[in-house]
C-alpha cells in the first residue's frame, strides 16, 4: 500500500533515481480540491479551508520523521519503493484493539495524539523524542531535553490529576481545552490536536484500517497535511511577524497559521509561546496602543515613563539574551539526533543519495539556527533606536523563529510582561493611554 500521495516518488524509487524522487512534492499534482477532499481531520468545514501547500519534498517529510525514531527504518530494503511504506507501518500497535471499545479508543487516540504532536514539534524546529519504554512515568515525549505529558481529553479533571501527581513534568493538552488553563506555567498547547478530531479519527479509521489491513493511510495523512501547514507558516517569516502583530493588537482573528486565528490574543500567544505568552499578549492590546502615537516616542523620553522605558528594554534585551544562550545546546542536540539517524541509516544500507539528502537539510538546519543567533545579536544591538511596538513584535517574530521551546525562556519572558505592565500604567497615569 502507498502512503505518499506522489505516485512519481515511487516510479523514480524503483528507478533507482533517488535524488530526483526525494525532491519530489509530499503532496503531489493534485488539485486543490482533490488535496482538500483527501484531508481526513476535522469537520466539513474544516475540510474546505485552503490549505497552506507548497515546498515540502519527500526527502523534508521523511527526514523529520525518521529522526523522531530513527529504528523505524531498521530490517528495511530501501532498494524496493515498497519497504519505504513500511516506515510508517503502525498497525502492530493497532492489532487487538477493539473499535467498539471505550478502553481501547482512549488507548489508540493517545497514541495517535503523541505521534501528531511529535510531527507538529518537529516542523517547528525543535528536537523530539519518544522514551525508549512506553510507561515511563509522568511523561511521553522528550522535546529540546525536557519532558513532556500528552494529554488529548474531553474534560481538564485528568490534566489536573497530572499536574497534582506530576508537578514538575509539564503537559501538553489538547487545543479546545485551552482556556481552563490560561496562564498555568506548567500547561502548554497542542495548537493541532483537537479531542473529538483525533478520536473520530482514530475510531473511524481504525474500522477501515482492520478491514483494509491500512490504518496508516489516513494517519499518514493527518501528519503530513500538520507538517505542510506547520512549515508553511514557520518558512514565510514575514507571516510569523504578521501574527504576532494582529495578536498584539487584538486582531488576531485576522491572523494567519491554522488555528492560531481562532483563538483569542490571550491564547494565540499561548500557542507561541508557552504559558508566558498567554499573560504577555492579554496585555499587549494596550501597550501597543499607547506606543503607536507618532509624538509618544519623545514624550516618553522626556517624561517620567523614562525609568519603566529603561526597564523594558533591558529586560528585552535579557529575553534575548537568554535565547541566544540557548542555541548552542540546540545546536549539539540537534547534532546528536542526526548522528544517530545517520547511523541507523547506514546499518540498513540505505542509498547515499538518501543520506546525502538528510544530511543537506541537516546543515542548512543547522546554518539557519547559526544565522538566527546572529540576527538576535544585531536586534539586540538596535533596541535602543527602535520604536516600542516594533522592537517587541520584531523580538517575539525572531525568537519564534529559532526553535527555542517556550519553555527555556518562560521567567525572561514573564519579566518582559511586568516591565511591559509597569510602562503601560505609566503612560496611562499620564494621559497616553
């Protein structure tokens, strides 16, 4: 059975004209709406939104999910275009499970969550990985060195258990699930993974997947539609910039990036950046407004605000700070996670084309983060001559932009929110606001 929609990757596959098959579109020739049709997550509606579509190959999908689990190619012959499918064989997992059951459900959709999310982190730019034993406790998946909790529920009350048995293993929930937990500095959001979705998903497609010997077809779907969206956005950075300035402005249902744009500004900035961005951008409206003024810049100078001014910028700065400090732990995880992909790829023997291929987007991964850390420097160094809503929209869209989790920099960024409270109160105090 074919998983990849692009029928030329198989025929340059058995031609032995890897390069070429590899650079082939994930996605394809197909129409728009045949594109659309094929989409198995989500509703009807959901089903006829245009999605973001373009520039991800084969080579770009293959690679971000074999070195999720790099022993998924293990007893392969990538020779034969066939054993490629084999890749993404999940169905020993689902072999016994009973549709008709609750239990069994629950179990699968788990299951299925973890693996969306994994891609889902893994498109934007972070380093993830599954535990080498299923029931370690407290925590399913490893992203950027840290542990993490997958939760896709119905109700909070088994988040909650979580957090109170589990208080330093933060959770990732589901993204309808969002707001009972705005501002929890342990609780992050699965911007993807929506409950109903997912189990209907799963149950639907399990049914056929035991009849049909195929539930990898719709699941392989789902991932690559998340992976397409996810990348669509992080590649157009003028976009990112463009989101974050619609949430700090509270019109963020105007923004772009799946289901960032359904959220409020408060949420959205969750889905950015960690607990701390849930509290930063429900504050943000009115900084932004105070600060857009054309006479405020040199009123501000002048005026009392100059002290909270100060303060706000050296926090900024000590954001920035921070990632940038980051970056080259990133740079050796990232490093590691190749070295053992690459390893694995070569007990297997595969084709040098395919490693050569991974090993390109590995260093042009690596050369784009270098290149980040440099951007962050020269940002840092022009703080003091930029306009307030610029330099702090322009320092989310960069750190955004680096792969950094949320979760290195929550208490720089939380510092940046109460410098950010204390000038907006400031400027209110004297009739700015």
């Amino acid at each position: 059975m074919r998983y990849i929609k692009n029928n030329r990757f198989y025929q340059l596959w058995e031609e032995k004209k890897y390069k070429e098959a590899l650079e082939q579109s994930i996605e394809g020739t197909s129409t728009k709406k045949e594109r659309i049709s094929a989409f198995l997550f989500g509703s009807d509606k959901e089903r006829n939104t245009t999605l973001v579509v373009g520039g991800i190959s084969v080579g770009d999908f293959l690679y971000d999910y074999i070195r999720i689990d790099p022993h998924v190619v293990e007893a392969i012959d990538f020779a034969r275009s066939d054993q490629i499918d084999s890749i993404f064989a999940f169905s020993e997992f689902s072999k016994g499970i009973d549709p008709n059951s609750v239990g069994d459900i629950s179990q699968m959709q788990g299951y299925v969550a973890e693996k969306m999310l994994a891609m889902e982190l893994t498109a934007k730019g972070h380093e993830v990985s599954f535990p080498t034993a299923s029931n370690e406790p407290g925590w399913d998946i490893l992203v950027d060195g840290e542990r993490f909790q997958v939760k896709n529920l119905s109700d909070p009350s088994g988040i909650y258990d979580h957090l109170s048995k589990y208080p330093d293993i933060p959770v990732y929930i589901n993204a309808d699930l969002a707001h009972h937990f705005e501002g929890n500095s342990s609780v992050y959001i699965a911007e993807n993974i929506h409950h109903q979705e997912i189990v209907q998903l799963t149950k639907e497609h399990m049914i056929l997947g035991q009849e049909l010997q195929d539930f990898e077809i719709p699941l392989i779907t789902a991932l690559v539609s998340t992976v397409v969206n996810v990348k669509g956005l992080v590649k157009k950075e003028s976009d990112i910039k463009h989101t974050i300035s619609n949430i700090v402005t509270d019109t963020v249902t105007r923004s772009v990036g799946g289901y960032v744009g359904q959220y409020s500004g408060a949420i959205a900035g969750g889905l950015l950046f960690g607990p701390a961005g849930v509290i930063v951008m429900s504050g943000a409206g009115a900084f932004v407004g105070v600060a857009q003024g054309g006479k405020v810049a040199g009123l501000i100078k002048n005026m009392a605000a100059k002290e909270e001014v100060i303060r706000f910028r050296k926090d900024l700065n000590q954001l920035i700070d921070e990632v940038i400090t980051e970056i080259p732990a990133k740079l050796e995880r990232r490093n590691q996670q190749w070295l053992t992909t690459k390893q694995q790829l070569l007990l297997t023997n595969a084709p040098g084309e395919l490693v050569g291929n991974f090993e390109a987007i590995y260093q042009d991964e690596q050369a784009y983060l270098k290149n980040k850390r440099s951007e962050l420097s020269t940002l840092k160094a022009g703080i003091e001559n930029m306009a307030h809503q610029e330099a702090y929209c322009e320092t989310l869209a960069q750190i955004s932009n680096t792969g950094i989790h949320p979760s290195k920099y929550q208490k720089a960024l939380r510092k940046v929110n109460e410098s950010l409270e204390a000038l907006v109160k400031k400027l209110k105090k004297m009739g700015l606001g």
